[in-house]
C-alpha cells in the first residue's frame, strides 16, 4: 500500500468556524474565508462532519491514546 497524503477536499473539510480541541495531535489550518481540521496522528484532514469528535472528546479518541503510546515508546 502507498503512503501518500492526500490533499484536503473544500467541499468535506472545510469549516466556517475556527476549530478547538485540547488534543496535541489537532491542528487547525487557515484558508481564504475557512478553516480546516487535520489530526497529526493520522497524518490526516479530518472530515468537517467529524471534528466535534475531536472538540468534545478528544481525551477518548483511540488514535490519540496509539499516538501517546508510540511517542512514549521512542
């Protein structure tokens, strides 16, 4: 299988509201009149349907507790 990232979709990712969640692993992208959700640990955008996921319970997401797994074994 190929590991190559794919390029965000306007149209499945893009918010109208500056997204928050108190994960390490979330970020927020800026652009022109959007913003767009992308989870680290998935190397990933996040699909706008999803994000209240990350913004409400993002202390129970399970990709969160993998990634703090894998960085504690390194």
């Amino acid at each position: 299988m190929h590991n190559r990232k794919r390029p965000p979709y306007i149209k499945i990712h893009a918010l109208h509201y500056k997204p928050k969640s108190q994960c390490e692993f979330f970020e927020v992208i800026e652009g022109e009149g959007y913003y767009m959700a992308r989870c680290k640990a998935l190397d990933r955008f996040i699909v706008r349907d999803l994000v209240y996921k990350c913004e409400k319970y993002w202390d129970q997401c399970p990709y969160r507790r993998n990634a703090l797994r894998l960085e504690a074994e390194h």
